[in-house]
C-alpha cells in the first residue's frame, strides 16, 4: 500500500539555512514571499558558523583600497579559471553587503575611530600585487557566528518560515525540464513530503565530508549537488578542493588565516620562517593553495616537527596574549582543547586540512543554475537556484583567496533573492506537478526500508573518504588519480546495496546518514573523474606529473586546459566550457605565470 504524500506550495524553497541561504530568504521574506527554508539542523548551527577570519572587502578603512585591486587579486588567486565577470560583481558588491550586515547589527570589531577593522588576509593586496593590504572585515576570529547569528535574528523578525531538521531528497522536473519543487524528508516523523514551489533555491555547503581529514563539520555531504546531479544537471569543476593550510595535526579543525594576518608565522623543525624562500613577498600570507603546498614539501624535505616529522608549527606567542584573546579567541581555545596547546605561550602543531569546495552548480551571477543546451553554456534550468559553497559561479576558479567565501554568501545570497522576487512577479501560478512527482524518493527509500542485508552506510562512507584521501590529497599524481577512478567505480556499486537494520521512522539518524552517502558518492565521483582528466597543474590541482617546465610553468597548460569541466551522473561523463575572460565594465585581467 502507499502512502498518501502531503504536498505544500510555497512561492520559494530554500534548501539549506547557512550564511546564502538566510541572506536569500531575508531578501524574500522583505519582499513579501511565502518561503519555506528547509535545514538538517538549527539554523545557527550550519557551518557558515565556523567561519573565523572575516569577510573581503575594499572599504580601505586601514589603507588605501578599492575594488580594483580586490578584483585582480580573485582573478591572480583563481589561477585564472575563475569568470571575471562574476568577480568584478563580487567584488563591487562587497562593500556594499558589509555595510548592510552592519545595518543589520552584525558586531564587527572596530578601529579607534568607530569604523570597521579589517586585517591584512593571504593573496590579498595593494595595488596589483604590491604589497599586503588589509582587506578583511572581522568581528574577532568568529565572525562566521556572528554573521550567521545576525541574519537569523533578521529572518525571525521578517517571518522566514524555518523547517528544522528537514532533509531535501531529490528535485522535481516536469515535462520541460524546469524544477516546480523538492522532496523532503521530516527526520521526527520519518514522512515524505512534497513541497511545491514556483522557485527553488539550493544553499546546502560544500560537501568536504567525503574526504577523511577534513574541517567541515558532519553534515556537509554535499546534498545539493547529489539533488543536482541525479536530477541530470552538471558539477562544474569539482576537481578543485582547497586544503587550508593550518589545520590542527591530528584533528582536522582549523586555524583561521586572520592568525598569520594579525602575524603569527609558520616555521619548521630548524626554527626558519621557511615562507620567505618560497613566497619573498607574501610570506606567510600567500595564497592557500600555495602555502599548503610549501608545508608539504618542507615535510616532505625532512624539515617536519614532532616525533613523525609529520607537521610544521604555526607560532603566534610573539604577538603577545593581550592580542591573542582579542584578536583571536576562539584559535586560544582551539589550541587547549585540539592539541593541549597554549598559543599564547608556544607554537601549535599544523597540517594541511581539506576545507572548501571551489566546484558546484554551475549557475550566473543571479544565481539561477545553467546547463549546457541548444549550443549555449549557460542556458538557465527554470525555477532554480544555487548560492554559496554548493554552486561555482565561478569566482573561486582554481584556488579561492581567503575572505571570498563569506563574501560569496552574502553578495549571491542577496543576488539570487532580487532575481527570484522578480521572477517570482512574473510568473503568478505554480506549474503543476509531474505524474509520480515523489516516485525517485519513494524508490530511494522503499529500496532501504526493504532492505534485507548488505553494508553499513558508515562503513561505506568511510571507505569513500578514506579513498578521497589516499588518492586525491594536496598533492596529486596521474597513476593515484587514475587508480582512484576505479575504486570510486567500484564504491558507487556498494552504495546501492546498503543495508538499513533500523526500519523504525522517528528520528531515525542511520536512515539519514544512509540518505547522506547517496549525495556523498556523487561529489566524490564528479571530483575524481574531473580530477583525473585535467592533465595538469592549477590552483588546488597540483599533480606531480606536470611540474614546472619553461613550456607550461608551474605545470599549468592554458592552451589545452584553460577551462570550465562539468562532470554528469549519466554515464560518468564530461564536457567542458570556456572560462569567461570579460569583465563586466574593465579590462580583463589576462593570463601570466602566477608569482608571490
């Protein structure tokens, strides 16, 4: 027998309540829509909470700055494969999201003279790669928590509708290909509801869960680009993972970069600032993907710490503890809890940890998610939307620069809701449901609920990051990267024979996690096969094989490789566009070697 399915229509569905997701809701929510914001957890636990350094914008309130500068900077970090018409909207954007998050509330540290304080961030400068500027916008080392915590507080005064401990399942298409509503699953009763909307945002967070060391928390599995590619559309460029530089050795969590920006160094068991050889002008302040790589080579030289010689130390006790418990509080408290570390009085043990998802959804500077069709790259997928870690607009490219992903939230968060308002004015009606709207959900579930025997969703998550880990690290090599093809292969085959012993529906936590692997697979596959084909060196994509050569320095190979990949479900297959080279109103920042 079947069960009958609830359905609700909304005029908007946001899925996910991080820092996109409630910046797009508030926009709507203002605007009168009836929206529904759909999340795993408490919407102040998404974690857009985590974020510690700041948020990058030109407000040149420490010294001379502009967008400018901000915008070659983004386009120099991304290793040239990010859209540079995306960036120049971010970056004039920028000033003006902060200082509406400051309207609202948002407790930013101050200067003397009452304005912002911003602190110098890695790859961020001055005139064209002068010199340091600063440029991030911090309210201590929490100002995720204190921007998400601000835009909560907006949204219960603007009546957003909140679904709490809701899990999205699968989109629905119709007939034409546009989306007209999600699935979702209510974790305290176990039932599966449709809610039917005239749009559909996806804000879900990266998905940095599917490697083993990681800083992202439990539940980013990367739901909306598992949505996504089941429903047929494509994950561009999801070869690119940046791993931040400082995360604690051994527990994966992470020390924000305001650390170096307020001064803190990185040395190695000689004692020796080693960024001053690879980086003379940046030091420690170069951007991620380079740092990272420095640290591993220094390991790799011998040059490590501790008994395994297996981690560098990130030193902060010269600054002073007055500074540490002001600046950086929560990296103090990290420090006694994470490595049993006083900061304020020794160094603390770091190693490169995974950390952002530079690829996702493909989607335009409104945010609406484009496909591939009729000769056109970025034909918009009708009725959704995409915002923050889980889509790739791309302004990260290659390599994201530190500050640019809270950035990202607000300014395409706030981008997508005025489009959405707008076509949300147009088109009056709802488009009905397709025949077996929620038929790949119930098939989803029925095959878990009927289960007899077979794996353990843990078990097979844990061999997928364990995986992800081995073969698609900091450093990458042709032969791990093609090996990993094939484990994946053969992983995605156990994922369909998971076995649920728990059929009870309330709050049934290993149905979710079940749910979770599904998404999980998909992010790992799409950044394998990507990673595996783009045969050469860029940003976050280093591969032993292609080394610096005075043909194709630091290994990048623009003439074959100077683009966009797009990853899709159906067939394990890949395309690719062009990257955009126009700005919106400047010149084009135009391709070079890229040096610190």
């Amino acid at each position: 027998m079947t069960k009958s399915i609830t359905t609700r229509k909304f005029d908007v569905v946001i899925i996910g309540a991080g820092g996109s997701g409630m910046r797009a809701s508030l926009q709507l929510a203002r605007a009168g829509l009836n929206v529904a914001v759909l999340s795993k957890v408490f919407p102040t636990r998404s974690h857009t909470v985590a974020a510690q350094g700041g948020i990058g914008a030109s407000l040149g309130n420490m010294n001379e700055d502009n967008w400018h500068y901000h915008f070659y900077d983004t386009v120099k970090g991304s290793d040239w494969l990010g859209d540079q018409d995306a960036i120049e909207f971010m970056c004039r954007e920028a000033p003006k999201v902060v200082y509406d998050l400051e309207h609202m509330g948002m407790p930013f540290d101050r200067n003397p003279d009452g304005t912002i304080y911003q602190r110098p961030f890695g790859g961020h400068t001055a005139n064209y790669g002068e010199k340091a500027v600063e440029r991030a916008c911090a309210a201590a080392d929490r100002t995720g928590h204190a921007m998400l915590h601000t835009l909560y507080q907006q949204n219960v005064k603007a009546h957003t509708a909140f679904f709490v401990e809701w899990m999205a399942l699968d989109l629905i298409r119709d007939a034409d290909g546009d989306v007209v509503g999600v699935t979702a699953l209510e974790m305290e009763t176990g039932e599966l509801h449709i809610l039917q909307a005239k749009t559909t945002l996806l804000a879900t967070g990266g998905a940095g869960r599917i490697f083993a060391a990681s800083t992202n928390a439990f539940i980013n599995t990367g739901d909306g680009l598992g949505m996504a590619a089941r429903a047929g559309l494509a994950l561009e460029d999801m070869e690119f993972w940046q791993f931040h530089p400082t995360g604690v050795a051994g527990a994966g969590v992470l020390l924000t970069e305001g650390c170096r920006g307020e001064g803190a160094i990185l040395i190695n068991s000689n004692g020796e600032r080693f960024m001053e050889r690879y980086a003379p002008t940046l030091k420690d302040l170069a951007p991620r993907d380079f740092v990272s790589r420095c640290m591993d080579q220094e390991i790799k030289e011998g040059r490590g710490c501790g008994p395994n010689k297996d981690y560098v130390l990130l030193k902060l006790d010269h600054l002073g503890a007055d500074t540490i418990m002001k600046r950086l509080p929560s990296v103090h408290e990290i420090g006694v809890n994470f490595a049993n570390v006083d900061v304020t009085r020794e160094p603390i043990p770091v190693v490169p940890t995974i950390h952002y998802q530079m690829g996702g959804i493909p989607t335009n500077i409104h945010g609406q998610v484009v496909m591939q069709k009729d000769g056109n790259d970025n034909a918009p997928v009708q009725g959704l939307y995409a915002v923050g870690e889980c889509s790739c607009v791309s302004v990260h490219g290659a390599n994201r620069l530190g500050t640019n992903s809270l950035l990202d939230l607000l300014v395409f968060g706030r981008a997508a809701g005025n489009h959405i308002v707008a076509f949300n004015d147009k088109n009056k009606e709802h488009k009905p449901l397709p025949a077996a709207a929620a038929g790949r959900s119930q098939e989803r579930l029925a095959r878990l609920d009927n289960s007899t025997g077979g794996e353990y969703a843990q078990d097979v998550a844990n061999d997928i990051r364990d995986t992800m880990q081995q073969h698609a690290s900091v450093f990458r090599t042709q032969a791990k990267l093609d090996a990993g093809v094939v484990a994946l292969a053969a992983l995605r085959e156990r994922v369909d024979a998971i076995h649920l012993a728990d059929k009870s529906n309330v709050f049934n936590t290993a149905r979710i996690e079940a749910l979770e692997v599904e998404n999980l697979i998909e992010a790992a596959q799409a950044t394998i096969v990507s990673a595996a084909a783009r045969r050469e060196s860029r940003g976050a994509h280093s591969v032993d094989d292609y080394g610096d050569t005075p043909e194709h320095p630091n290994g990048r190979n623009d003439a074959q490789w100077h683009k966009h990949s797009l990853w899709y479900r159906d067939g394990n297959r890949l395309s690719y566009k062009a990257v955009q080279m126009k700005p919106l109103t400047v010149d084009s920042v135009p391709m070079k070697v890229r040096t610190f």
